[in-house]
C-alpha cells in the first residue's frame, strides 16, 4: 500500500500481484513411443513420444531425446548427431526427432536402434519425466 515510504517520506505506489501455487509433483510420462517392433519398421520412420502431460519445450534437446544404431543406450557423446532435429506439438503433445533433419530420414536398412528419452525432460512446473527406452529394427534383412 501507499504506506509504504522512502527515506524522505514519498510513498509507494500501490502494487497488487497474484500468483498460483501448485502440488503437482507427478512425473510427465511416455505414453506411446514410435516406431517400435522388429524388421518392420521402414527405413524412412521419424522416432516419436506422446507425453502424458504438456512438457517444458525448452528441456527437449538433442541431449535428451537420442537415437542410436546398436543395441546399446545413447549418450550425448554416442548418439546420432548429424542434422539430428527434435520438435514438439504442444497441441498432442508429442516430440519428434528426426535422426537427419530432412524430410527424406532414411535408417539404414536390417539395423536395429535405441532411442532414448531423459529425465532431463521436464513438465512445465519441473517434475521430471520418466526414462523410457526403446529399440526397433528397420525391415530389410
């Protein structure tokens, strides 16, 4: 209020703020991951994950949503880098990474890959996601 002075008496002016707490501490979740199963999977196939929640778009990086060919988790040191882009849709909740950054990805035929997603992900209060981990191997064999 205005009852608030400086040191030579001028007042504040009023300030009035609201905010909204919140006791959400329930993890965002991976509901359904893409592509999954074995040698059926095209070569052309973009990774993706619907969330059980909206998340933080800025938490969703090349670092925490990877792709590997091999049967081994990736890292950021040993994930598939080159041209590598990741993109959400906030309105279905759903990241893509697309393992060449253009529209013609193309896997290597018969190899099989890990895609991981970190819980450097967060929902938009911070709660972290739960891991998730999954391989497929693309048709051809």
């Amino acid at each position: 209020t205005d009852g608030v002075k400086d040191k030579v008496g001028n007042p504040l002016a009023d300030k009035v703020w609201s905010f909204t707490t919140t006791n959400d501490a329930t993890p965002p979740s991976v509901i359904q991951n893409s592509p999954t199963g074995w040698e059926n999977v095209p070569k052309t196939t973009n990774v993706t994950v619907k969330f059980s929640e909206d998340i933080d778009r800025a938490t969703l990086t090349r670092d925490t949503f990877m792709l590997i060919r091999g049967g081994y988790e990736p890292t950021p040191a040993t994930k598939i880098t080159s041209g590598t882009t990741v993109r959400y849709d906030a309105a279905t909740r759903t990241a893509t990474l697309d393992p060449y950054g253009t529209s013609d990805t193309k896997l290597e035929t018969c190899s099989r890959y890990t895609a991981k997603l970190t819980s450097g992900v967060t929902d938009t209060v911070g709660n972290p996601a739960v891991e998730k981990v999954w391989t497929f191997k693309t048709w051809g064999c």
